[in-house]
C-alpha cells in the first residue's frame, strides 16, 4: 500500500505547546522505516504549514475559541491532503498535533467516501461546541463540527454539510465528558463506548458490535482517529490531557488490530503526542511501536 505520511504540528486546538513537536519527533524515531518494513511504500509529505500567532492573539479570530481562523486554514489545507490521497488511492496517515486536526481529516475523507464512518478513540468526547466548551479549545469539537453541530466556520470546513452521519460515529475509550457533551449523547443517541463498558463486555464485543453497525449501515469506509490520551494516564506522561482508568496497551492493540483487519479503514490519525511532556522518550517509543503493530494490518 502506498501510505502518505502527513504531519500536522499544531498547538493552537489544544493550547499546550509541546505537541506540534509530535510528527518531527516521530520521524526521529523513524517513522518511515517502521511503516516500510510492514511492505508499504511511504511518501513523507511533510507537515502542513502552521502559521505563527502569538499567544495574544489567540481570541483575535472569535471571543470564546481559541486560534479559530488559524485551525480552520490548517483543517483546510489537511482536509485537501487526505482527499488527494484517497483520490491518487494512497492511505492517509496523519500524525499530529492535536486532535482539533481531526476535523480536517474527516472532512477530507467525507469528500471522497459518501457513506463515511468515524471511530474515535480517545479519552475524550471532543463533540463540544463554542457554547458548551469550559475551555475553548478547539480540540474539544472536531468531531461535533464533523457532525454538524457547532461553529459554522467549522461545521462547513472545505466544503458545506455535514461530513459524517451520527449514526456512523463511534467513540470508544471515553472516560472525561463534560456536561453538555453527556446531554448531547443522551439527545443524539450517539455510540458511544467507556472504558468502563471496555472493562465490563470486553474489548472484543464491543468491536464486534460495531462492525455488525457498519456493515449495517452499509458504510463505504471508516476514517480512524486515534488519541493516544485513550490509554491510561500512566502510559503516556507524553501527552497533554492524560486520564487515569484508561485503555492498557493489550486493549488498544485488539482494537487496532481488528479495525485495520476489516479492510474499512482507509484513513488514520494518530494524535497528541507531546514531546516535552514525555519521560525518557516512553511515549515516543510507545506511539512508534502502536504504529508499527497498526501497519502489519493494512491491506
């Protein structure tokens, strides 16, 4: 398979500098080569370009988020990225950064897939909008903008509409919601999977459930996002938001496994990597042998 590898080192969605440091301190640690060597050609095609936005600029763009026209120029840019890829049929990686690129990505697979799903790992809901954010970061609302809901500036990023159906969404790892993404859950019915159903019906059922969704809903393809705040707050000192109870290592490689199995995948992000944050490069070393086990099952 060919694999375009695109780095995205943004900060601006999460506020927390450090994790635009994440795809240059992958490609340190070879990331290239790791994919090659499970049989896939890789083409390296650099990192998006970020602009520079002093800190106290960040509300110039909107008064409760933060860097949005910067994010929505970067989601832009990416979302062309991805649907060029898939255009050329070439499997978009997207290593990041913060998951506020997830928007990005989704967006420019929905161009080319009618019919897409989103598995989104993570700690996480990140379906806020501008009026129910605590914080105003943007991380916390790719993937409710993905479904329509929120800030117009970002729910018709690249093009108008939704880009993807709620009923095709699955967020899986949860373990930090706040209220107003509780009450949206509850409004929408979203699928939605904790770690604490992971720990009580396995990882194995719930991801059995789902593919009996999505070949239910008949869905062309499924764009994976995958925070590594998924895992618990002591795997991962390397990461901005971390979370105690979360996924072990054994249950994130199941996941990864199985999903890349299906042959539905056919975009990935791996997000939130800081890099100053980490502990010895153990977050690092993680995320690059994550990424090496995914590739060994990509059709």
């Amino acid at each position: 398979m060919n694999v375009n590898l695109i780095g995205v080192p943004l900060f601006f969605g999460s506020d927390i500098k450090g994790v635009d440091f994440g795809p240059e301190k992958l490609r340190e640690k070879n990331i290239d080569k790791v994919i090659t060597k499970n049989n896939h050609t890789v083409h390296d095609l650099g990192n998006i370009h970020i602009e520079n936005i002093p800190e106290d600029k960040k509300y110039n763009f909107h008064p409760n988020m933060k860097y949005l026209q910067p994010i929505v120029d970067v989601n832009t840019n990416l979302a062309q990225q991805v649907y060029s890829s898939l255009a050329t049929h070439s499997f978009p990686f997207i290593v990041g950064g913060d998951h506020s690129l997830g928007l990005g990505s989704i967006s420019g697979a929905s161009k080319y897939y009618k019919n897409l799903a989103v598995i989104w790992v993570d700690a996480h809901g990140d379906i806020n909008t501008p009026e129910t954010s605590p914080s105003g970061n943007i991380h916390g609302m790719p993937l409710a903008a993905a479904m329509g809901l929120g800030y117009k500036g970002l729910t018709n990023l690249y093009f108008e509409g939704t880009k993807v159906n709620p009923k095709n969404v699955f967020i899986i790892g949860v373990r930090d919601l706040d209220k107003g993404e509780e009450a949206l859950i509850q409004d929408m019915d979203l699928n939605v999977y904790s770690t604490n159903d992971i720990k009580d019906r396995g990882i194995e059922n719930i991801l059995s459930e789902i593919y009996d969704i999505l070949i239910h809903n008949n869905v062309d393809a499924v764009h994976l996002s995958f925070d590594i705040d998924c895992l618990d707050s002591k795997l991962v000192p390397g990461t901005g938001t971390p979370v105690k109870d979360g996924m072990t290592v054994t249950e994130a490689k199941y996941l990864l496994k199985y999903l890349m199995k299906t042959d539905l995948v056919k975009s990935l992000d791996f997000v939130e990597l800081n890099s100053i944050l980490d502990n010895d490069d153990s977050t690092a070393n993680l995320v690059i042998d994550l990424i090496d086990w995914t590739f060994k099952y990509l059709q």
